[in-house]
C-alpha cells in the first residue's frame, strides 16, 4: 500500500496577503489558484521550492469560528516544519526578509532548528536534519 498527505489546511485571513506573504517572504511557490464558483471561495495551493511533497491548502476563513483559529492552528505550539538543503542560506534570508523569529537557531541532536512566525502568528520551525535523521533522505 503507498499513500501519502497531499495537502495541509492553513486557515488565511486573505488568499491574497498569504500568497504574498508566502511566495516573496518564504520563496514558496503558487501551484494553482482557482475559483470555486459554487461555494465562492478558491483553490490555493503552495509549496516551498524544490519540494514534491506536501503542499499547503491556503483556507480562506469563512465563519466566525473559523476565523478564531487564524495564527492558532496549534495551540501556540509549533505547528509546521519546513526542512532545508541549507540553514544558514535560508534563515539569513528570512531574516532579511523581516521574518520574526522567536527562538534563534540551535544545534539537536536532530540537526539545526530555529523557530519563526509566518504573518498571522503561526509557529514553524526552519530545520537542516542531519544525515542521521530518519527523514533526512526523503524529504
């Protein structure tokens, strides 16, 4: 049996200001973006560069008590992962790029991670898994 997770839900305020957060601020890349007439709301997919794996479904919130969880998908924990060929390369461009980090990169035992925010408060960790790391060749 093969499956896999093909997209995660990310609650947005606004489809536009996410994409634009995410594809100039993080390099992320616009798969598709169509309109869904029927329930008038669109269909925004991105995914970080190089990537062939999971993607993001950008989640316009449409009801009251969707838009309570915008920036809080995790309880306050973090709550994506976004992996890297090269630490330092991408956290000096985020932080270039005023990404707000809240916890400064650290060497585990798992590689080097470092926590930021994306523009709604959502935690995420940049990582570089090290060569040990179970992951570390399939992602």
């Amino acid at each position: 049996m093969r499956q896999s997770i093909v997209h995660i839900a990310l609650v947005v305020r606004d489809y536009d200001e996410a994409i634009e957060f995410y594809t100039k601020k993080l390099n992320f890349e616009l798969i598709e973006d169509s309109y869904q007439p029927e329930q008038d709301k669109r269909w925004v997919v991105i995914s970080p560069p190089g990537s062939n794996g999971t993607t993001l479904l950008l989640a316009r919130a449409s009801k009251p008590e969707q838009k309570a969880f915008i920036g809080n998908q995790a309880g306050g924990r973090v709550f994506l992962f976004l992996n890297t060929d090269e630490f330092s390369r991408d956290y000096n461009e985020m932080i270039a790029k005023g990404i707000k980090f809240i916890r400064e990169p650290k060497e585990q035992e798992y590689g080097m991670v470092a926590v930021f925010e994306d523009l709604y408060g959502n935690r995420w960790d940049l990582l570089q898994l090290n060569g040990s790391h179970p992951l570390a060749n399939r992602v």
